[in-house]
C-alpha cells in the first residue's frame, strides 16, 4: 500500500525534457502506469466552452486485467449563455479510450526522442514535447486538434520529483498549467481557440501502483483547476483520508500548500438523468499559502463519466465544465478578485469494490 505522501506531495520546480521521455524498458516487467496527457479548457473565439481531455498511457499489473495502453479523448463542448449556466445539463459528450474493448496491445504506443522533441503518439493522436512548450495534433474519436500549450508557471510536483525513479522504480509526477491556443475540429465544425488554458500532467508509477478503488472510496478524489487573468490554481484531494494538496499561480510565483491549509467543500448537488446518480456540481475551495489566502466558488453546468475497470471493481470518472470565481487576500490586506475564471474538474468515486 503506498501512503498518501507518494501521491500528495507539493514541491514545485522546472519542467525538463528528459522526464518526458517513457523513462522505463520497453519490456518492463513490474505493475505499471506510465501517463503522459492534456486539458484544453477554453472559450473558442466562436463562444463555445469546451472541456478537451487527452490522454496516452501504458498500465501493466494485476490490477488492471489486461495489460494495455490506452489512448483517450473526452470532449464536453457547449454554448450557453450566462442564464442557462446556472443550472446544470445532461450535456452530450466524446469519450473513448477507457472500454476495455478500446485498449491498445502493449507495444503500440510509439516514443521517439531527439535533442530538442520527445514524441508520443497512439491512435492518431500526437503529443510533441519541446518544454516549456508542448504540441498536440491529429485525429482521435471523431476529434480532430492541432493546439499549442506554453507553460504559465511551475510544474507542481504532486508526486514527486523524476528523481525518486530508481532503478526504475518508484512514483514521480507533475502538473503544470498552461496558456492553450489552436483548433479543435469535431463533426466537421473548427473552434478556434486563442486565448485558452490547459494542463500537461506526467507521471510514472514504477513497481508499486497506488491502489485506485481504495485511495477513491468514500466522496471520493477531486481534481480541480481554476484559470484566470491574474491567477490559476489546482487542487487535488482524497475523502477516504482527508489529504489534500494545491498549487497556485499569482504574482509570477508558484505556490504549493498541503493538509490542513486546503479544504474543498460541495455545495450543491445535482441527480443525473443519464446515470441516475446524485453527483455534486459546486464545490467551495479555500486554501492558505505563504503569500495569501484564495476562497473560490466553483460551478459545472455540462459533465461527461466513464466508468474505470479495475480488478475487484470498478471506478466511476466525472469531468466536469465549469467556471469560477475567486479572490486572493494577500497577507498585507490587498486583494486580486477574478469574476470570470474558467475551470474544469475531474470527479473519481469507487463505484464497486469486492475486497479479497
């Protein structure tokens, strides 16, 4: 069992080319998840929202059944006007990549590296590495993009510094936010996108996989960013032992608190038609860091789920579109309040677990 300081570490630094890179054999021999992806959160030039995920990764082990590498693409794209956006919606969504019958052979998913680039690419869908700039392209599940992520501040080591791999083994693992612009191109319409945010996330879970449906029990995991014009955040928490980590961007700094400086509340629900689930659709964020105090109200109004398969039981996924506003108290009393920030939110909750 790996404790919560694996996986909710908070130190920030550089991004660096050779992290990017798959970092283990071809023919690694030990459980395995090996993640390499993009969010594309913006308002295309059009007026459309759009909630992009992108993701490529291999996981090897027990826990997962079948050996594989996944290639996946989930896209929430809707244009409401501010009226509509405060209730919620059975939005229509992509999602493809997560059924079992999606996965890949372990060996399709293709890296190739030079001074300057280190590329993924599976199923048609390209990730290009050059820090502090990234490139995605090509086709996937109907959704076609080309788009451009520049980094805005810090990577935010959540997991750990790429250090921590030895022997290649170990849990190492970063996220950091970006300024996002390009095309997304699905059922013959072009969004264009040029002033977006985003995320780049990689990790490398080497020897020890943390267990999913136990770490996700209870109210399970939130995975939740804000962006704006002066400030973005990130927080990441896990109800079954009450951990919490957060990393913000503001005043060219990036920040990083833990534990009892962070809390996440939901604050309203929302029963859907679809799953017949009661799922939560606002939640209330606070956290200190060194520098200040952020209090932020989160609202989704558009979500798509998958169901996630492990041995012994399954994980359900929401992602969420979202907004958000927030206001940061510095410590001398001056105050940066964002009205119009845009958000996304990943929601994961052990459905079923057969404990052995």
């Amino acid at each position: 069992m790996v404790n919560d300081n694996s996986i909710m570490a908070s130190t920030c630094g550089p991004t660096r080319l050779q992290d990017q890179k798959p970092l283990v054999p071809e023919n690694y021999p030990n459980d395995l998840f090996n993640d390499m992806g993009f969010v594309l959160r913006a308002r295309s030039d059009e007026g459309h929202d759009i909630h992009l995920w992108m993701f490529m990764y291999r996981q090897l082990g027990k826990a997962v059944i079948i050996d594989n590498e996944v290639c996946q693409t989930l896209l929430v794209n809707v244009n409401f006007d501010d009226e509509e956006k405060r209730t919620m919606h059975d939005t229509s969504f992509v999602n493809k990549g997560q059924n079992i019958d999606d996965y890949n052979k372990v060996g399709t998913l293709r890296f190739m590296d030079s001074e300057s680039t280190v590329t993924w690419s599976l199923n048609g869908r390209v990730f290009e590495s050059q820090p502090p700039k990234w490139r995605v392209k090509g086709e996937h599940a109907g959704v076609d993009v080309d788009l451009v992520f520049s980094q805005r501040g810090d990577a935010f080591y959540h997991c750990g510094e790429f250090s921590n791999i030895k022997n290649d083994q170990g849990i190492a693992g970063f996220i950091v936010h970006c300024y996002a612009k390009g095309t997304v191109t699905v059922n013959q319409k072009t969004y264009t996108i040029s002033h977006g945010h985003g995320v780049h996330e990689r990790i490398l879970m080497g020897g020890l996989v943390p267990d999913r449906l136990g770490s996700m029990a209870g109210r399970g995991s939130n995975w939740l960013h804000g962006w704006g014009k002066d400030l973005s955040f990130y927080i990441l928490t896990r109800d079954v032992s009450q951990s919490s980590t957060f990393m913000l961007n503001i005043d060219g700094e990036t920040l990083a608190s833990v534990g009892d400086d962070v809390s996440i509340q939901e604050a309203e629900h929302w029963l859907d038609p679809k799953s017949n689930q009661m799922n939560p659709r606002k939640w209330r964020i606070h956290a200190m860091t060194g520098k200040g105090k952020l209090d932020a109200t989160v609202t989704a109004y558009g979500r798509a789920y998958y169901t996630w398969t492990r041995a012994g039981g399954t994980l359900v996924v929401h992602q969420y579109v979202a907004d958000c506003e927030a206001r940061f108290t510095r410590t001398d009393g001056t105050v940066i309040e964002e009205r119009e920030m845009l958000a996304s939110l990943e929601y994961m909750r052990t459905l079923y677990h057969q404990k052995t």
